[in-house]
C-alpha cells in the first residue's frame, strides 16, 4: 500500500472522507480489464477501513447496513484464500488511497475517543454532532458504493476478455480463471446494490450537516511551496509514467482552482473584471485544457506498477485539501459568497498565481523526464497514442506485435515521445501567457512584488540639465 508521510498529513477527518470519496470517482476513469484482480486484492482493504471509521462514529441507530457490507467481503476474501484466486501481486493505487484515507480518519476519530471524549450514548447528543455523524455516514458509503462499481467495471470487462477467449476454444493464462472472476463479479455486485440502496435514499441532502471549520489563513501559500518543491523532488528521481501523471493532474487543479478564486476576486471588484475577463479567465482556460491533454495521454500508457512517491503523494492531498475547502461545498462547486466569507480572497488569488509561476519550469523538467530514455510505458497505451497522432500502423518504432498483444511495459517509443514533448511545448507557451496576464493586473501585482524604496536617485534627478535654452517648436512638429 502507498502510505503517505502522516506526520505531515493535517487533514481533517471530514478531509480525508471527501477525498477518498474524489479518489473513488478517479478510479471509474480508469477501470481497465488489467487492473481487475489488482482491484479485487485491494477491495477488502477499503471494505475494513470503512468499517472502523464508520464503527468509530457515533450512530444512536445502529443502522446494520455497513455490518452487512462487511460480513459479504470478509466472506469474499475467505474464498479468494482457499482458491488462491487473484493470487498474490499489486493492488490497485487508487482503492489503496482511499483505504489509506479512511484508515486515517478512523484514527482521528479513535484518538478523541481515548483522549477522554468517549461517546456515551445515554447521555444527550449535541444535533449538529448528529447531522455531521450523519453526513459523514452517508458520505463513506458514496465512497464504498462508487469503488464496489470500479471493482465490478473492471471485472465485467475482464470476464468478457476471458469469455472471448474461452468462445475462441484458446486456453487461459496462467492465474486466470472465468469462473472465479465471475463469481467475484456477483458477490461485490451484491455489495453495490446495498451500498446504493442506503446512499440513494440520502444523497446529496445528507451532506448539508456536514461540519466545515475555519479556513487557515496561511495554509494554501504553504500547501503549494510544499507541493512546488517536492513536485520537483520526485520528478529528478526515477522517472514514472505515475509520478508524471499525478503532477499534471495537481497542476491542473491548482489552474482550476486560480480561475475559480480569481472570477470572485473580480467580480466583487477587488481586481480589474475587464483584464480577468478578457486576459487572465482565457489564458487558465487554455492552461487547464493543455494540461488536461498531457493527462489524457498519460493515462492508457500507465505500467502495471502504478506506484506514486509517498512524499509526493502527501502534498498533493494537502493541496487538494487547502483547495477544496475554499473552492468547495459539499457535493459540488462553493459560492462566490462562501469564498468571499472563508478566504482572503485577494491573498490566496496571490497566493496561486504565485503557483502558476513555476508552471513553466515544472512543464520544462517533465519535458525532461519523458525524454529519459529510462521512462517507460504501456505498448498498448503508446499504441493508441501514437496512431491517434497519425503515425500508421507498422511504423511504430520501438514497438512489436509481442509488446502490443502482451501489453509489455516498453521505453517510450519516439513517436510518442514526440506527441507528449508538443503538449509540453504547448503546456509552456499558455503557462507563459498566463503568468503574464495575471501578473500585469496591478491589484495582484502589488502582492506578488512588493514596492520597495528606491536606492539612490531617481532616474530624473540623475539626468544632466541642459545649458541650452529650450528650441520652440518648429512647424509641423507635435509634442
């Protein structure tokens, strides 16, 4: 399991529980028939992690629907046990993540407990302590409920792979079984459907009760220097297809989340709406479609090992976590109102422009890391970026037919190589506009350099005067 550095992790409990619940969503744009048994390991981990955390929070109901969740997968995985099926190997990094969240949070709430605040439950219960139990409840099982459907995703598309090929009268590869992955298909698909039932009835007017603290004045500057430097940190070690992909994903919520504060900051008046508008507001736009295409590209050539830094890990969810709660509000997007009330709105648009200045050195070093000959991906994924790039099939160096059907981790092939440097180009030319944009508007630019006094004399009292008598103006001329 990817464990990040909790000593440094200062997330809340209500944090961690949201973005476990953002992890789940992340994991359904990734549900290949590769990672099925990897997802299947995984799976009991974020059962028995949503377990605690949801037998750790107060519940005068005693409703039994997590137990019964927990009864099928403990079930589950006494089968995979005696039938040795999936085997031993990797998980998946993003259920691990979420286990690893969940698993952080019911030690929070654990640790009060035996720091002398023991729930009694004959005693009378504060109600917005209930309705806050009671959001988090509902949201942890949005959580187990949208990774139960990435589990079965990827087991339906394994299980038609594994029809396929059984219909072709071919034999399996070693390790794989039809009839047990189809089994595990129905028991988890049983888990989905309890999961739904309980989070159809509340979703989303559970999350109202959800307790929000203050936002610390400081914590954004310091989450985004921390992420800066560990961004590059990781990126001069090893390079992985991973590693990569985390760190465009973060620079591009980092641009959302400048064009959302920034809007606000405008349109109440505290920066020039016209330049937002006009100037700023397009170049994010761009930025954020340009990191978004390096994304997109990244992702099918993933290798089997899909590992991310732990260091690098820990400060991407402390960016995630400064971000959205500003940006955030439950299920979806704050208001310009909220923002207004939780953040020094001025400060913290300085604060992610600030940010977006070392975009252009970030998107040089990853330009850097993919021309590493040591950086390697998945043939399939290179496969389909390269002939989406117009490159026709047979001319893909560094490629064969074997490492295509086998899905080989290979060295990137040039064509690809080339595909991802031109994003990168792109990624530094709009990076470039948008640092420029934002910083000529002189609200933010009075924060990002501060007016210092002046050494010496000005560059008027410096001039020479003139002995001569000023000429008048001839004619024609205009001064």
């Amino acid at each position: 399991m990817t464990i990040p550095d909790v000593d440094n992790d200062q997330r809340s409990v209500g944090e961690l529980i949201l973005d476990a619940d953002i992890t789940s969503r992340d994991a359904l744009w990734d549900s290949g028939k590769d990672l099925a048994k990897a997802r299947v390991r995984s799976w009991g981990e974020v059962v028995e992690a949503a377990a605690d955390l949801w037998s750790a929070m107060p519940d005068r109901l005693g409703d039994p629907t997590m137990s019964r969740i927990r009864t099928l997968s403990d079930g589950l995985q006494r089968t995979q046990r005696r039938t040795q099926w999936p085997g031993a190997g990797d998980g998946d990094p993003h259920l691990e993540s979420v286990a690893t969240s969940l698993g952080r949070a019911a030690e929070l709430v654990s640790a009060v407990d035996r720091g002398g605040a023991s729930r009694n439950l004959s005693a009378p219960m504060p109600i917005d302590v209930l309705h806050d139990a009671e959001a988090a409840r509902t949201r942890l099982m949005h959580v187990v409920y949208v990774c139960a459907h990435s589990v079965g995703t990827s087991l339906d598309r394994h299980v038609e792979e594994l029809r396929g090929t059984l219909d072709q009268r071919k034999s399996l590869d070693r390790g794989d079984s039809f009839t047990r992955a189809q089994a595990a298909r129905q028991r988890i698909g049983a888990v989905e459907r309890i999961a739904g039932a309980y989070v159809g009835s509340r979703w989303p007017q559970a999350l109202t009760g959800e307790h929000r603290g203050p936002v610390e004045a400081a914590r954004l500057e310091r989450a985004l220097a921390r992420w800066d430097v560990q961004a590059h940190r990781t990126l001069a070690g090893p390079p992985t297809a991973a590693n990569v992909l985390r760190i465009v994903q973060v620079q591009r919520e980092i641009t959302s989340a400048a064009d959302v504060v920034g809007s606000v900051a405008a349109r109440r008046g505290l920066t020039d709406l016209e330049q937002h508008h006009f100037r700023t507001r397009p170049a994010l736009a761009s930025l954020q479609q340009v990191w978004g295409r390096v994304a997109a590209d990244l992702q099918p050539m993933l290798v089997r090992q899909r590992r991310v830094d732990p260091a690098l890990l820990g400060a991407a969810n402390e960016v995630h976590a400064a971000l959205r709660e500003i940006t955030h509000e439950g299920a979806g997007y704050a208001t310009p109102d909220d923002v207004i009330a939780r953040v020094d709105v001025l400060g913290a648009t300085a604060s992610l422009h600030r940010a977006l200045a070392s975009t252009v050195d970030l998107a040089h070093v990853v330009g850097d890391v993919v021309a590493d000959p040591a950086f390697t991906v998945s043939a399939r994924g290179a496969q389909a970026l390269v002939t989406a790039g117009g490159v026709p099939v047979g001319n893909h160096h560094g490629m064969s037919l074997a490492d295509v059907h086998h899905n080989r981790d290979i060295p990137i092939p040039q064509p690809a190589r080339v595909v991802l440097a031109a994003d990168l180009d792109q990624v530094i030319r709009v990076a470039v506009a948008a640092d420029s944009a934002g910083a000529t508007r002189p609200e933010i630019r009075a924060q990002l350099d501060p007016p210092t006094a002046p050494s010496g004399r000005l560059h008027q009292d410096r001039a020479l005067a003139s002995t001569r008598p000023a000429a008048a103006p001839g004619f024609g001329c205009e001064r």
